[in-house]
C-alpha cells in the first residue's frame, strides 16, 4: 500500500485529533489549529482523488488490518475523495468568510469551544462519507447532530436555544429509524460492513424470502436518514436552524451536514439495500414524490417570508427536494443530476449566507427587507455575491445551479412517466425560485438617497472579502466547467455499482 492510500484515514484521525488539541487552547490558538487541519485535509483529499482518478480503482483500508466482517474498514473512491475535498473547502471559505462574525459574535471564554465543534463536524462527514461500515456510520452520524446542535446554540440567545431542541428533537427521531433499520439488517443479514451485508442481501432477495422486513428496512433507513437531511415535510427544523446562528454556521450547516447525510444514503442505495430492489418496490417513486412537493413547497413557504436568512433557509427545502426528486427518477443519469446539485448547492448556499451576513452588517443588522434596500450599494461585494449565488439558483446560464437544472432536465427524458411530470414541477419550481430571488437582488440595489449608499455598520475585512471572492469563483467555476466534475461522478457511481 503506497503512501497516498493512507490520506483518508490521516485526514478522519486529523480531524479528531485537532478537536483534542483545542481542548486546552484559546480561541485564537484552536482557530489556527482548525484552519491548518482543513488546509491540510483538502490537500490530501485532492491528492487522494488524483491517484484514485489515475488507477481507475477503489480500494479499501482496513482499521488495524482486520479483515472483514471482523474488522471495519474505510472505502476510498472518485466520489468519496472529490465529496471529501468539496466539504473541506467549503469549510474553509465559510470559516474565513463568517470569521469577523465569530469574534464579535460569540464570548471569548466559547470561541475555542466554536472551532472544535467545526473540528468534530470535519471529522464526522468525512467518515459519513469514507466509512465502509453501517454502525460505525451511526456513530458519526450522532456526532454531527451533537456539533451541528453546538454550533446552533453558539450564540446563547434565547431564539438559537429553541432551534437547538427543534433540530436535536427531530434529529433523535432521525438516527432513531436509522438504528432500528440497521438492526433489522444486521438480524436478518449477520452483517454490518457494507459490502459483505450488500452480499448476503442478494442471497436473501434471490431466494424471495424476508421481503416485508426488507422493505420495512429500506423504509426505515430511507426515512431516518431524509428527516435528517430535511426532506419535506420533516424540514420544520431548517428555518430557525439555518436562520438564526453565526454566518459560517449558517453556511456549513446548510451547505455540508445535511449533503453529508445524503451522500450517505446514496452509499447505502448503492452498495447495501441495491437501487434494482429500491426501485421494484417503489420506494423510489415514493422519494420522487416528495422530491417534487418538496421542490413546491419549500418555495412557496420562502415566497411568504420577510426575513432574508429565513427566506434564504426555506430555500433549501426547495433545494433538498431537487436532490431528491433525481434520486426518484431512479436511472444513473438522475442520480448524476442529484449528486450533482449536491455539490453545486452546496457551493452556492454557503455564498448566499455569508453575503447576507454582509449586506444586513451594513443594514444595521436588520434582516427585513425593507431595511435592506440598498444594502448592495453600501457593501458591495456582498450585494454581488448575493446576486451570483441568487441567479445560480434560479438557473441562470454561466452558473451552477443551471449545470443542475439543465442535468436534471435531460434525466426526466428518460424517466419515463415520470418525465412530463418532472419538467412541469422544474418549470415552476424555477419560476417561483425566480419570485423571491429576484425579488431580493432588486430589494438589495433599489435606488435610494445618495446618504444612505455609505455603510449603517462595519464593512469586510479583507479574509472576509477574498471568501467571498473565492466562492463567486467556485460556483461560476462549476457552471463553466462541470464536464470534469460530472465524469468524476458518474465514474465515482460505476465504483459504487
């Protein structure tokens, strides 16, 4: 085994080990450990992608070289490896755009407190997104919903304590199916590691028996872990979640937790329960329809709204339900489009809350948008990044989120009946996504007096600005040139297969 196999496994124990370390730091000092770690695990997890890239080959990296199905392992990939550098980037540009916020937001005695819940949400989402074992998956699984709690409640106001209890209550409930799912697989199968649990549930399915429990098992799992990552209707908790903690929290726990659980789930359709069994016992059809509700009504319920981070927030419903209505089409090319719009909203929503932090600072830190007109004058690079990341999600050509829609367009011709069904849910979605997004870009830049162009607030610093920059890049970066990231996933699904 050659050096660079062992990056995966060196960037999950980096990650753990960093939250040790900030234990008995100051903030300042566990924010320069943080930041190095990501720094560090981006450049692994590109090198690791290179070389997974170049053999054409998985591989697996068994913990204390234990073979399974006694031992647990980790499985190493093209899409494992570009799904790890994506979310330590992300990461990255969210911590240097929100990190003025953080300062002066959070006490000093709970900064250090801040940067090891980040350091343990790296290290859980990149085992969500490496591990090759289902309660081991758990495990991580339950430590992101205790950091992502953390980081909600970080402020210590009064509305953040009530969206911690809201996302932890709905998230119990979430991992809470997941685990009795896996139970019932482990009782039936004798297997917890993916790969051996995928073969003996062939075995079971060829020999037409355990088919209720089966599909119970595919239930519980398929939900537990769509609560989880706020799949409408259970999206109740997204709101106040997203809408009322720190801009890089914001960011990250619109951006990355929520696609950790996701990627997650389309391991386990892959590589355990098998999309063929998924899809003869239309559970798809049942995802697919929650997708395109999803889609509807996360827009309208952001359509309603007053408030630019929770109009933003209910965004991502709509947003969630697109992933999962090209889970629901149920061929390689909807999946393609989903994990695509994993990435490329993922990109784009952390730019939308880190531009919000900068245009409301400037609004004397209001969120309405009556106070907000003309806050694109008065910050000018957060009146721009918003617009960007607005016009990628309404589909605007040269951006990513057009990349999504356009992958998703081309998956419905080959759906089936489900095809003018999910042209005419497209279709709409974009022009209700159109409604409330437009609606702020000309709020942010509507004319107003030369005196009330100057800032009512501190303007970015220069780290805030270049995050800002970086992510404007990012997400025209994928709408120009997807091709190389779209052949990284649809090559990363053959590996799963």
């Amino acid at each position: 085994m050659t050096l660079v196999q062992n990056f995966p496994f060196f960037c999950i124990i980096l990650s753990m080990f960093s939250t040790i370390i900030s234990f008995v730091l100051n903030g300042r000092a566990a924010k320069y450990v943080h930041v190095a770690m990501v720094t560090i695990v981006l450049v692994l997890s590109l090198a690791t992608l290179s070389f997974v890239w170049g053999t054409g080959e998985s591989y697996t990296f068994s913990m204390g070289h234990y073979p399974a199905p006694w031992g647990n392992e980790i499985r190493i990939g093209v899409l494992e490896t570009l799904m790890a550098a994506f979310f330590a980037l992300i990461m990255l540009l969210s911590v240097f755009g929100g990190m003025a916020h953080l300062d002066r937001e959070i006490q000093n005695s709970k900064k250090n407190l801040f940067y090891i819940l980040m350091d343990l949400l790296m290290a859980s989402l990149l085992a969500l997104v490496y591990t090759n074992g289902l309660f081991t998956a758990y495990v991580f699984i339950e430590i992101n919903t205790i950091a992502a709690c953390g980081l909600i409640m970080i402020k210590k106001q009064g509305r953040t304590y009530v969206s911690a209890v809201r996302y932890m209550v709905m998230s119990l409930v979430g991992s809470g199916l997941f685990l009795i799912g896996l139970t019932l697989l482990y009782s039936i199968t004798g297997q917890l590691l993916m790969s051996p649990a995928k073969e003996a549930l062939e075995e079971i399915i060829a020999t037409n028996s355990y088919h209720v429990p089966l599909v119970i098992i595919m239930i519980l799992i398929t939900v537990g872990l769509g609560i989880k990552s706020g799949l409408y209707p259970f999206h109740t908790w997204i709101p106040d979640a997203y809408g009322y903690t720190t801009p890089a929290a914001s960011a990250i726990l619109s951006s990355l937790v929520s696609k950790g659980y996701i990627f997650l789930l389309i391991k386990i359709f892959y590589r355990v329960l098998d999309l063929e069994s998924l899809i003869s016992n239309h559970l798809i059809n049942i995802l697919f329809v929650f997708g395109i509700i999803g889609m509807i009504m996360g827009s309208l319920d952001a359509i309603r709204q007053n408030n630019i981070r929770r109009m933003t927030a209910f965004s991502s419903v709509a947003q969630i339900g697109y992933i999962y209505m090209g889970m629901g089409i149920g061929t390689t090319a909807g999946m393609v489009a989903a994990v695509f719009h994993l990435i490329s909203h993922g990109a784009t929503k952390s730019l939308l809350f880190i531009s919000i932090s900068g245009l409301t600072e400037v609004s004397e830190d209001r969120v309405d948008f009556h106070s907000l007109r003309g806050a694109g004058f008065r910050n000018k690079i957060a009146g721009v990044a918003y617009t960007v990341g607005a016009m990628s999600m309404i589909g605007i050509p040269l951006f990513a989120g057009f990349v999504s829609k356009y992958l998703f367009a081309s998956a419905a011709m080959t759906a089936g009946h489900k095809t003018l069904v999910a042209w005419i849910v497209l279709a709409i979605s974009t022009v209700l996504n159109t409604i409330y997004f437009m609606r702020t870009v000309l709020t942010i830049y509507h004319p107003v007096p030369k005196e009330e162009r100057q800032p009512h607030g501190m303007m970015p610093s220069r780290i805030e600005t270049a995050a800002a920059i970086g992510m404007i890049a990012l997400n025209i970066g994928l709408g120009v040139a997807s091709t190389p990231v779209i052949r990284a996933i649809e090559t990363g699904l053959a590996m799963f297969g």
